[in-house]
C-alpha cells in the first residue's frame, strides 16, 4: 500500500498479538514506503519478526492488554519531529487501546468515545435500543441486582451471562436459574458483565465494510452449530454464505442501522444477529473488525476481496480499493472442528472425507501432537467449500461433520 503522499515515509504504529499468518502485514503495508512500528506481545514476536523477515521495522514487545504500558510505549515511539499519522489495531482485543492511543497522541481515527460502544457490549446494545430501528434482546447490568432480577421477571430463563468486552465467545455463560446466574456474576467483578435475554432462532454473522458512512462489500453467512457450542460442547463450527435475497436484504437492514447507532463510519464489522420464526430479526452483537477464523481467506477467495487489507486501509485512512458492488456472487463455507478435549494427545490416524464443494482443507498430520497452541481457535481440521448454492454447501458442510475422524492416543 502506498502512503497517500510519498514526499516523505509516514509513521505508522500497529498493535499485534496474532500468533499466526495474520501478522504478515507486510502483505498489507510497504514497509518500503511507510516508516512501521509494532508494539507486540512476547507470545507474538517470533512469528512477528518472522513474518517481516527482509523488510524494515521497530519492534517493541510489551503487554498489549496494559494499557498504561501501550500508552508509554507508544509515547517513547512517537518521535517529536515525525508524529505517528495512523494507530492500526486488527484484532479485537487491541481496538479500545489503539483509540486511547490516537486520543493521547491526537492521531487520526476512531477515538475513546467513538470506540467503546463498538466494544462494550452493554454500551453498544444501549445505543442500538435507543436508536430503535432493530429488536435488541432485553439486557441488564451485571453489577445491577434490581435490573438482573427485572430481566428475569420479564424475560424468563435461560439468562446469557457474557464479558462486556470480550471477544468471540470467551466467558459466556447460559445460566437456567439462580444458583447457575450467581454463580456466573462471580466469576468475575460484576461491573464487568452483562446478562440479556436467550433468544431463539437462526444465527447467522454479517461480514463487510462501512466505508464513508455506507455498507459495502456485504456477506451474510447461516452459522452451523454456534461458537459457543464449539467452545462449550465441543461441536464444529462453520457458516455457509446465504443466497436467499430475503434473508440478504435483512442482514443489510441490520448492518445499516447498526453503522448508524455506533455512527461507525470507516471500519470492518462483524455483524450477529437472529432470524426469529416470525420473521423478525434480532440484533444480537458486533465487532468493528474482519471476521475471524477461515471468514477473511473464504471471502478473499469467493469475493476476490482481502478484507483484512480493507480494514488497515480504512484505519490509515487510505482510500479502499474497488470494491464489487453486492455479495459474492459463489457461494462459500466454512468448518471448523475442534481439538479433542483431552489434551495433549497424539494423532493416530485421519480420514478426511472428499466433497464436491469442498476445495480446501487443513488437518493435522499423523503423529502430531496436539497441545491447544497449534492454532489460535484450537483447531484441528478446517474446511473451505465453494459451489452454486447454500443448500450445496451446506450439505457438505453437514457431510464432514459426520465423516470426519481423527483416532488420538495419550501422550
């Protein structure tokens, strides 16, 4: 990527915590053209460093999660002659702490208060609710005994107990009474926490980009499973592209008025939300970045469009390429299937099964040991599929959940 003005290197500062071939920004940015420092942690750095191996680059290793220690880092970086002119955070987790650092430095880009209804989740579904365009599931505070109990009261069991600010589906609890609730709001300070309401319907994850207040470059996916049955139960998870225009048309309802509420105006999204069996839709949560897992290789591949890269752009400030006008027109899918739970173990044997839609597929060799490091989802088998409809794909989807099988021994 070039800079917008190449008269002279514009600093640049990104926060990475990636363990794996998300962190080859040098795919991304012109290390040749852009003077790039990274605050990394020290899990990261090696496949970091690896990752720019031949190009020019500071790299700091501190704690990413300490935000006085990214501030002071960021400070000591920024010299006083060449002001950072982007802050980059791709993953979720370093969002709120790059917008601390562009409001500290007075970098461009999305500050504190733009930035933490789009990652808080209690604040983001009280500006949702209040922007009334979209059903939000009832929610309450977790540190707000009166409220806890009104949601209850008007909602029933079973009740989600989630982080406020976490990622994927770290922390989330279902509880179907009160020793159960209790329970979940002392795992962790209150204050921290957030219940709403289980709702029942289809799940499915928008993907796209908001760029200058519009939604483009938009996916709808139909999930197989749930994430949090991959994290709980032990279930694969995936997702297929939808080619229902009904459903398409909901999903872009529900992005647009999400960009509005959180007046996102140039970022990636993550986009939940429900398909109810009255036909109404229910917001459920999103995530100002690219979608995690297979999502951004599957689309570059079906759409033809790194969202990754579009997303780094965006927070630089750099105009996006061009971009396709609607969703992708093959449909794509994904499968992910989870590390035995009883780790470490060793691979005895893997039959993968061969599907027509299926083009893609990464599993463990025989004799791997598997540990929960070899990938950051604990993964041991992901899937890509690609054909001519959803219904395609899903079935094959559906094929390697059951075909699929891996013979482990103890180590």
């Amino acid at each position: 990527m070039e800079p917008a003005s190449t008269e002279r290197m514009r600093h640049v500062l990104i926060l990475n915590r990636w363990l794996d071939d998300r962190a080859h920004y040098a795919r991304y940015l012109d290390h040749g053209l852009w003077r790039v420092s990274y605050l990394t942690t020290a899990a990261s750095e090696r496949t970091l460093r690896s990752a720019l191996r031949g190009h020019e680059a500071t790299i700091v290793v501190t704690d990413v999660d300490d935000l006085d220690a990214v501030r002071e880092a960021a400070c000591r970086l920024q010299a006083p002659h060449e002001r950072f002119e982007g802050v980059v955070a791709l993953a979720e987790r370093d969002l709120l702490a790059a917008a601390h650092v562009r409001e500290r430095l007075g970098v461009p880009g999305a500050w504190v208060a733009a930035m933490l209804p789009r990652r808080d989740k209690l604040l983001m579904k009280r500006a949702m609710a209040a922007a009334g365009e979209v059903r939000v599931p009832r929610f309450a505070p977790g540190d707000d005994l009166g409220a806890v109990r009104g949601l209850v009261d008007d909602a029933g069991w079973p009740i989600v107990v989630k982080p406020r600010a976490e990622a994927g589906c770290v922390g989330v609890r279902m509880t179907r009474g009160w020793d159960e609730l209790c329970r979940a709001l002392q795992e962790a300070p209150p204050s921290t926490l957030q219940c709403e309401e289980h709702i029942e319907g289809r799940l499915f994850h928008a993907d796209g980009l908001v760029v200058d207040g519009a939604v483009r470059l938009f996916a709808v996916f139909e999930y197989v499973n749930t994430p949090l049955l991959y994290v709980t139960d032990g279930l694969g998870s995936g997702a297929a592209t939808v080619d229902d225009p009904v459903i398409v048309d909901h999903g872009r309802v529900m992005a647009e008025a999400m960009a509005r509420a959180l007046d996102m105006r140039d970022d990636a999204f993550h986009l939940e939300f429900f398909l109810l069996d009255t036909g109404e839709t229910c917001f459920l949560e999103v995530g100002a970045r690219v979608g995690g897992g297979p999502v951004p290789g599957l689309l570059r591949d079906v759409a033809g469009v790194d969202l990754v890269r579009q997303h780094l752009r965006l927070q630089l400030g750099v105009p996006v390429e061009p971009l396709p006008d609607g969703p992708p027109s093959e449909v794509g899918g994904y499968l992910m299937l989870p590390e035995p739970k009883r780790r470490p173990c060793r691979v005895a044997a893997v039959r993968a099964p061969r599907l027509p839609t299926l083009y893609s597929s990464e599993v463990p060799e025989v004799g791997a040991v598997l540990d929960g490091t070899a990938h950051q989802l604990d993964a041991c088998g992901v899937f890509l599929y690609r054909g001519g409809s959803t219904a395609d794909v899903m079935r094959d989807i559906r094929a390697t959940e059951r075909l699929f099988a891996m013979d482990c021994e103890p180590v």
